[in-house]
C-alpha cells in the first residue's frame, strides 16, 4: 500500500514522518509527473489553503487530484486540506475540490486564540491530543456524512465516503492513531 502526500505547501513532512512511524510506504506529491505513481490514499495536510490551492492549479495537479478524490480515492485531510474539500466555505467565497458535503469556517477560532491543544474523543479511536492551529471548523454536515469529533460544541472531525476531514494537526502530536484509523480504512 502507498499513500500520496501532497507536498507543496504546509506541515507535509510531518504526515510522512507518521507514516514511517506506521511503515506504510508514502510518495510526496510535489509536481504533476508524480501523479503517475499509483496510489492507495491521499493525504492533504495543513497549510493555507489559499495557496496549496493556487500552486495546484497552476502545477495542473488540481484537476487531476479532483478526479480521483471523485473516483472513490481515500483522503485524510487535515485543517488546510478540509477547507480544500469542503464543498462550501461559511465566510470565504471559495471552493476548492468541493467534493465533502460539509460547510467549513475558516479561522473559526480567531486569529489572536487561533493556536491551542486540547484532548478530545475521536469516534472509533478513544481520546487522543488535539492541536489546532488557525484552525477551521465544521459549521454542518450533510446528513450522509459521520460526524467523528467535537470539541466545545464544534465539529472537528466528519467523515463522508473516502474522505475524512479534521480540524486539528494529528501529524504533529506523536499519536498515530488517527493514521492507524485511515490505513484500517483504505
Ligand atoms: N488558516 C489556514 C487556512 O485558512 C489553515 C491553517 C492550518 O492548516 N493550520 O487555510
């Protein structure tokens, strides 16, 4: 099994560490050739996604990357790559891959309170840490997606075919369980 991370902007090193961690075999995306190299699953990680959008675009990878999340390709995305998959932003007009029927905030939290850990349960996996950074939450989910976090009252985690979305960073805090999760999955 190898996964693809998307690496051209943001905390993609991290997912890769994890993964070794994990010994699951992983390829960065960086450039549209190495969407040649098949895959099992796709990782989106954090970042802006302002610009993880822009560079995908103008790298022709968008597109293509698109077609396959379409086609049934497993995703984990985390804060940046939900706000790309979210089919509707709540404060932003853009859409990025569009492809999750959930409505995301981006910078719910503020920018000035916008870093924090917590530790919250996670549907399927138990309590793991929780770091977010300028992160987005989830305003609504369609009634086909699962919802697997909440933290205050927030949706912090949803689940809809093969893609699942989360707020926070599980590739910064050393628990891999949240990858353990997306490789059961695949
Ligand atoms: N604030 C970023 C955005 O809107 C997301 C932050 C993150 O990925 N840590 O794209």
């Amino acid at each position: 099994m190898r996964i693809g991370i998307v690496a051209v902007q943001g905390a993609f090193a991290e997912h890769g560490k994890l993964l070794e961690k994990l010994n699951a075999d992983y390829i960065e995306l960086r450039k549209k050739e190495d969407l040649k190299t098949a895959i099992d699953g796709l990782i989106l990680p954090g970042g802006e996604s302002t610009v993880q959008g822009k560079l995908l675009r103008e790298l022709d990878m968008f597109a293509p990357l698109k077609a396959e999340i379409q086609e049934g390709l497993p995703v984990l995305a985390t804060c940046a790559g939900l706000i790309l998959l979210a089919e509707k932003l709540s404060n932003d007009d853009h859409v990025y891959f569009g492809t999750m029927p959930v409505t995301v905030r981006r910078n719910a939290y503020g920018r000035q309170l916008g870093s924090f850990h917590t530790r919250g349960r996670f549907a399927h996996v138990g309590e793991i840490p929780m770091t977010f950074i300028r992160a987005p939450y989830i305003d609504s989910v369609s009634e086909d997606a699962e919802i697997l976090a909440q933290v205050d009252g927030h949706i912090v985690g949803a689940a809809y075919k093969n893609q699942m979305g989360i707020s926070f960073h599980p590739e910064l805090d050393c628990d891999p369980r949240i990858h353990q999760m997306f490789l059961n999955r695949i």
